[in-house]
C-alpha cells in the first residue's frame, strides 16, 4: 500500500473570499450544491452527521440531505436508531453546520415517507436501526414477513421513523488552495443576522 503520507492533493481551481460571498449562507449553499449536481458528483446530498450523547461522547455517521430552506437542514431516520437516541438526550447536531435539532411535523415525515419506493418502506420498517442483530438472515426474514404482510395494502409509517430539521447557528464553507492555504469562511448567526468571518486554514 501506498505510504499514507506521502498522499498529496494541490487545489488550485477556486478562491473563496469573505469580501464576495453571498450574505446568506443558504443561498451558498444551494449554489454549490446544484454546481455538485451539476458536475456530476455522486450522491451530492450525503453528508456526514455528528451527534453526541449526554455525556458528550461524539459519533459519525453519513446521512443524506433530503430538504434545505432558509431555516434549516432536513433528514430522516429511525428515532431508535444511536443517533435519534443522541438527538433525544442532546438536540445538537454538525453537518459543517451546526445547530440544534428539532423533529419536523409529522405529516412531514409522513409525506417523505410515502414518496419513497415501497422497498425503502419494508426496509425501514423491518430494520431495528443501530441494534445489534444475529445476522444478515434475521433482517432479510422480516423484509420478506412485512413484503407479504403489506402485499395488499399501503405501508405505513411507524411512529419510530421520521425526520430532523438541523437548524443552522454556524455554517461554515472550505474551499482547497494552493500549499495548503485553504480558504474557510465562516457564518455565525447572531440576533438574527449572519456574521462573516475568514478562519486561518
């Protein structure tokens, strides 16, 4: 295997200058996420999501962006799951944005929910998100029980699956420069206005 410090990257394609930014955050970052879009990215709405519990002990996982307004940040999971027990005993949460965490409605969640394929909806139904399970078989064997139990009619969804509003207080954006010298532009919410600031890279 390659030495893993001898890997190297030179990003010398963009500048990001806190003098020529948008003023609001948001509208950043619909810009470069339809530039994402656009260029062809895989899976451009994935993002990592950091949740910690009541004791501050932090984890990661990747989440994918189904919904950005101007107030915020929205994903969907299982409110069982590790992260919806974190968001339950401390509703912070980091994308690179950070913000407190709230449930959206549930008609909401319940409109997500049914947009999406009817094997997206067995899955989260048949999927005890985040607990420990015997093995593959077991989860494979209540997809195929709830396939054939909602063959014949509309599947729907459990109290305990539904989606998170993120609601932004910093965002902050990172563009790559030469030598390292990477631009980072920060966002802070205060009484309602966004203040820009540069970080040191």
């Amino acid at each position: 295997m390659k030495n893993l410090k001898d890997i190297r990257n030179e990003y010398m394609l963009m500048q990001l200058d806190e003098k020529d930014v948008h003023p609001d955050p948001v509208h950043l970052f619909n810009q470069w996420l339809q530039a994402a879009m656009d260029a062809g990215v895989k899976e451009p709405t994935a993002m990592n999501l950091a949740t910690a519990d009541n004791t501050g002990k932090p984890s990661s996982r990747i989440v994918l962006l189904k919904d950005v307004t101007e107030n915020g940040f929205t994903f969907f999971t299982n409110y069982n799951s590790k992260k919806g027990k974190h968001l339950a005993e401390n509703p912070h949460a980091c994308l690179r944005i950070e913000g407190k965490v709230e449930k959206i409605a549930s008609a909401d969640s319940d409109a997500y929910f049914n947009s999406r394929p009817p094997g997206s909806r067995i899955g989260a139904i048949s999927s005890p998100q985040s607990q420990v399970i015997p093995n593959r078989a077991y989860i494979e064997q209540k997809v195929d029980e709830n396939t054939r139990k909602f063959s014949d009619q509309a599947t729907e969804r459990p109290d305990y699956w539904g989606g998170y509003h993120v609601m932004p207080e910093t965002i902050e954006f990172w563009q790559g420069r030469e030598s390292r010298l990477h631009d980072r532009i920060l966002y802070t919410l205060k009484n309602g206005e966004w203040k820009i600031q540069r970080l040191a890279p």
